[in-house]
C-alpha cells in the first residue's frame, strides 16, 4: 500500500513530508457530555456522538496534527474543490460492544485498504492505515458510553475524505481534509431482517469496466437514486443493478449479492457472487462472506463462486425450482434477504423458509458474522480492541 512518506525538493534541499501520525493526536472534550438514546430512537446515519476527528493535508506539508473535538460544522471555502469536481471518498465500519465489556472493529484493516485505494484513485492523499486505525480508536475512546447495546446495534464509523483546494481550476488538490464522525445505529431497514423486493435493472447502469465501481466514492451513490425511486414507484425496495447486452448481475442497491443455487440432477449446490473485475465493490461482507462459507460449508455439498452470472439463468433456475436463496450483503444491514425480483413484467420469487423471512443459508451466515462481531466468537484477527468498558 502506498505510504504518505514523500520528499520534495525545495530550493537547494529536500524536505520530508509529515505522515498521519496519532501519536501526535490533541483532544478538545465536548463541555456537555450526551446520555444514551434508547434503541428505539435510533435511526440510522441520524444520532452522532460527542466528538469528531479532523486532520488537515497539505501538499507542502504533507499530515496535519490529528485533532479529535466536539462534533460541529465545517468551515469551507465555497470554490473548494469537492463541491465542484467530486474529490470526495469514504468508508464505513462498526464497533460493537462485546459480552466482556470492551469495544471492537470489525475488519479495520480492510476498509483503510480501500480507502486508500479509492484516494489514490482520485489524486487524494494516502496514509498509514495502522495510524487511522489508532485514531479511530482514540475517537471511539472519548465517547464509548454511546455505543449501543444489543444484537442489531452498533456504532457506525464514517472516515471521510476530501479535497479543499480552492478555485475553479481542474487539476491535483493541494489541500485535503480528513475527518471521521461515528453515529449509533440500529437496523439499516426500519422493518429489520426483513426479505425485500427488487427490481433487475438495465435501463441504467451503476458501474462500467474502466470505471471507478470498485471505489468508494461519493460520486457513485446520487446518480444511483433516482432509479430506486422509480423502483419504488413500481412497489420494489431496491434495485439488482445489471450490466452489459449479456444482463450480468453486479450488485443490489449499494450492496454485494450473493444467490445460492442446486443443480436438479447432480444435487450439487453453488453459492455465486459476481467477480471482482472493477465494476464491483471490494465489500469487507462479501470478504467475509466468501471466507466463512469456503471454511464452514460442507465441499462435498457445496461451491462457493465468483463468476459471472445473469438475469435470465436466475430466471430459468428459479422455473426448475434450482433457485435456493438470495441475500445482499453490505457493512450498513450486513447481510439482507431477498423475496422477490421483478423482470421484464414479472416477479421471480425466491424461497423463503415457511414463516420466515430468509432462508436458511442466509440465515446461518447472518449468524456468522453476528458471532464474530458482538465477541460471541473470535474469528482470526478480524475483530479490533478499541476500547474498554
């Protein structure tokens, strides 16, 4: 991974760059600390905590001080940079609190990989990911008392990154801005584990070879808006985003999907998801996904794939009864079953157990994942002390 440790010729000599550092970090405490909200009253992406990260990057300079404050606005030029030319990426993850009191990350280390690989995409600055990490620890430190309790519940991180040169030229930022705010959330979706309904799309297009689909970029998410209220006009949640003349399945919503299938004559089963080929996020859930089931499910029973596949197959095998289950799988709802797809006037139903709303493959996945991140299991080093209670 590329590092933010660079040299620059000055006049007759070379200065080092600074790099993220949170050793150097300074802490502001809010005056007023927040009280919990119940569960209840927490509605995703909605309540903040009491603090927030910020570190400024110059060219010149290279990383700022980190500075962890009390939760408020920003102060931009209107001319920077990302209000008109998208220089704007970020991540998502949780913490979560653990049956032994303490706070942990889940799989850290993988979303400050494609963080930075969405900044170097779009000429942002790099960083050291170890020292993120300890930062976001740090933050999650001053207001640990606000992270919620509970199967469900969680703290949502939202490191953020931005270009604030100012002026209308196009070109490199020379100045950038990272910040990090962290909310308590519940269920994505209001109904909870609850299967949607989704509509195949091709009458528009979320990513395309070349592109920038893989990273996580701000500049994927607006354009993809307008057809999921279309969608929804149609009584369909979210949209299957399909691609090319061939119909490729990609993605559903801002999520990977994964379909299980059974072969009628072999009895063979296949859990596929679509190839990492630039046009799909390197989702940290479809990581986990892929690692857990080629442990845990049975290969005398089970294949566990990346290829491609589309539309119509999902259609003929459903018409053969080969079609099992179908989930999205996503940081914000983690894993979320799917009911139905509409396709060309029409809905393929997918089976759900009788009297449940997903299937048992999906079922027991969302299971996986659970154990691991509320520490009712420890899974290798994907879960990351941050705090303690």
């Amino acid at each position: 991974m590329q590092r933010t440790v660079a040299s620059l010729s000055r006049g007759f000599g070379r200065r080092t760059l600074a790099t993220l550092d949170a050793s150097k970090v300074t802490i502001t405490n809010t005056s007023q600390q927040s009280q919990p909200r119940p569960n209840n009253e927490l509605v995703f992406g909605q309540t903040f905590t009491d603090h927030m990260l910020t570190v400024e990057w110059t060219k010149a300079n290279g990383w700022g001080v980190p500075e962890i404050k009390p939760y408020g606005k920003l102060a931009l030029d209107p001319s920077s940079c990302v209000f008109h030319y998208g220089f704007e990426l970020f991540e998502g993850l949780k913490a979560y609190r653990t049956p032994d009191n303490k706070i942990t990350m889940f799989r850290p280390d993988m979303n400050m990989i494609r963080m930075n690989k969405s900044a170097a995409r779009i000429c942002l600055p790099t960083f050291d990911s170890e020292e993120l990490i300890k930062l976001m620890g740090k933050l999650i430190e001053q207001d640990k008392h606000l992270v919620p309790t509970g199967t469900g519940y969680s703290l949502y991180i939202r490191p953020t990154l931005i270009g604030t040169t100012d002026g209308l030229g196009v070109g490199v930022p020379d100045r950038a801005l990272l910040f990090v705010i962290t909310s308590p959330v519940g269920p994505y979706y209001k109904t909870g584990f609850k299967a949607v309904k989704l509509e195949a799309t091709d009458y528009a297009t979320r990513a395309w070879p070349g592109g920038v689909g893989d990273k996580k970029l701000g500049a994927n998410y607006a354009p993809c808006i307008l057809p999921q209220l279309q969608a929804a006009e149609r009584g369909y949640q979210q949209n299957l985003w399909l691609f090319g003349p061939e119909k490729n399945i990609t993605e559903v919503g801002t999520m990977n999907v994964f379909f299980a299938f059974k072969d009628s004559v072999t009895g063979r089963k296949e859990l596929v998801t679509a190839p990492l080929d630039g046009t799909i996020l390197e989702g940290v859930t479809r990581d986990s996904i892929l690692s857990l089931t080629r442990e845990r499910l049975d290969p005398a029973e089970w294949d566990i794939n990346e290829r491609y596949y589309t539309i119509t197959e999902v259609a003929e095998r459903a018409k053969k009864g080969e079609l099992l289950e179908a989930f999205g799988a996503g940081t914000a709802a983690v894993v979320s079953p799917i009911k139905a797809i509409g396709w060309q006037g029409k809905d393929i139903e997918v089976p759900l157990t009788p009297g449940e709303q997903t299937g048992p493959i999906t079922k027991q996945v969302a299971e996986w994942i659970a154990n691991i991140q509320y520490g009712k299991e420890k899974y290798g080093n994907w879960s990351r002390v941050v705090a303690e209670l």
